[in-house]
C-alpha cells in the first residue's frame, strides 16, 4: 500500500486532550502511517488526507464547540473518508458501562453530521488550581473527582486496533476503485 496519511484534529483547553492526540499518533506512525496532529482551528482542508480522526474534550456534556464547527464545516468530505471520533471525559475518571454508554450519546450531535467508523472514549485530566469559579462550579456540580485518568495503555490498544481497521477498510476501497 502507498503512503497512508492520517490527520487528527484536535479541539483541547488545557492540553489533556492534545496529548492523547500525541499518543494515537505515535502508534499510527508505527503503523506506517504518515501522520499530522493539529488543532481543529489550524486545519484549512482534509483533502489531502485518507484518513481523519477528530477528538475533543466533553464539556458541557458535548465536544467542544471548535470541534462541533470543524465536523460542520467539513461535512462533505468527512463523509467520504474514513473516519474516527475520540472524546476525552471527565465522567470516565470511573469507567463504568453506564458512563461509556452516556459520553457515547453526547457524540449523537456529531455522529448525526458524519458518521464514524470507530469511536473512542477514554478518561482526561482534571486539575481543580487551573479552572476558574466558575468552571470549578461546573465540574463540582458534575461530581468530576481531580487527577489524571488517563490510561495510556488502552489509549495505545485502541489505536492499535483502530489502525487494523483502517488498513482493512484502505484494502477495501483499493479492490472496490480497481474492480472493471
Ligand atoms: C468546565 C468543565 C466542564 C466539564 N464538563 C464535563 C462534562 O460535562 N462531562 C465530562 O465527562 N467531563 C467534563 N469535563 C472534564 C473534561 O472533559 C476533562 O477534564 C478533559 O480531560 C479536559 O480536556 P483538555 O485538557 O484537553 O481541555 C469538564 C471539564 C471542565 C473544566
């Protein structure tokens, strides 16, 4: 297979998100992909891409509204690649069903403009001394403990996976572009 390039477009506030943008990179780029991590805001076009991935945050119980406009925005051709979401939560600090099933509903919105081949949800980061009241308000009233859950270990194993996925669904569009 030719070069294989991937974009993950990232929508992060304080930076938990961006870094996990950096790990699934990582495993991508061992995969033999040639990737770009950028901010939703820095991405002009994805015409250049196999492969999009998009990740934000949830805040508000919903992505990010620099993520939600970045899916909006480029509709038409997110549709016609393959395509990946990932959401960052607090709600995941506890990885109970209940709470995977519930972060996966806040992503209807986003599914709704362009369907995902896969998604990911994983645990981010809280850190009570950067938010302001009333972000801090926000988060108490959610009952989002402080720390960093993040599990860099399932973050790498999903993006191993992930990467099987799309060499599989590259394969796919291959034979069906080159049948007579
Ligand atoms: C003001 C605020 C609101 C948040 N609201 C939610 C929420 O509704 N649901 C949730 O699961 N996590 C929520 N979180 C947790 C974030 O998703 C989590 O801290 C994430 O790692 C932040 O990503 P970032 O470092 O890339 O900005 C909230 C965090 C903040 C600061």
């Amino acid at each position: 297979m030719g070069t294989w390039r991937v974009l993950i477009a990232y929508a992060s506030r304080l930076g938990s998100t961006c870094e996990i943008a950096q790990a699934i990179a990582q495993v991508l780029t061992r995969r033999g992909a040639v990737v770009d991590v950028r901010a939703v805001n820095e991405v002009e076009h994805i015409q250049d891409y196999q492969v999009v991935m998009v990740g934000s945050p949830i805040r508000e119980q919903q992505w990010l509204p620099e993520a939600r406009h970045f899916v909006e925005t480029h509709r038409e051709a997110l549709r016609k690649v393959p395509l990946v979401y990932f959401a960052v939560s607090g709600l995941m600090s506890q990885p109970t069903p209940e709470h995977f099933h519930e972060v996966y509903q806040y992503l209807a919105e986003v599914r709704a403009i362009a369907e995902p081949l896969e998604v990911g949800i994983f645990a981010g980061l809280l850190d009570y001394n950067r938010l302001d009241h009333d972000q801090m308000a926000k988060v108490l009233s959610k009952g989002l403990p402080e720390g960093d859950f993040r599990r860099w270990q399932d973050i790498q194993a999903w993006a191993e996976d992930v990467a099987d996925r799309l060499l599989l669904e590259q394969a796919r569009r291959q034979a069906a572009t080159s049948e007579p």
